[in-house]
C-alpha cells in the first residue's frame, strides 16, 4: 500500500501478493548471497531476522487497518 501525505491509500496489492513480498525479498537477498559465499551464515540470520522483523511489522499495521 501507497500512503500519500493526505493519509489516503494511493494503491493497494492483493493481500497474497503483499505478504508474499519481504519472503520473496529475504529469498532474493540470502540465497544468491550464501550461493555465492559472500556472507556466512551468521549474516544471512541477520537479513533473514532482519526480513522477518519487517514481515511482522507489515502484519501489524495490517491489522490496525479498518
């Protein structure tokens, strides 16, 4: 979702798409990074918390939607 400076929504997805995008985002970002051995694996536990961090704030302010 787009929130302008009016406070409206300017766009929304679908809600599948929506939860579906920091998954696919953390899947982008540790896998080609841990393939190619440019982080160890405690690096990909920080993005992947970090990710899942940003996944549970998503769901949050969801929920507080009307």
């Amino acid at each position: 979702m787009n929130i302008g400076m009016d406070g409206h929504a300017g766009w929304r997805a679908k809600r599948g798409v929506a939860l579906a995008f920091i998954p696919a985002l953390a899947a982008l970002i540790v896998l080609p990074t841990l393939i190619a051995g440019l982080a160890s694996g405690t690096a990909a536990l920080v993005i992947t918390l970090a990710c899942l961090g940003a996944q549970l704030l998503h769901l949050r302010l969801a929920a507080r939607l009307p």
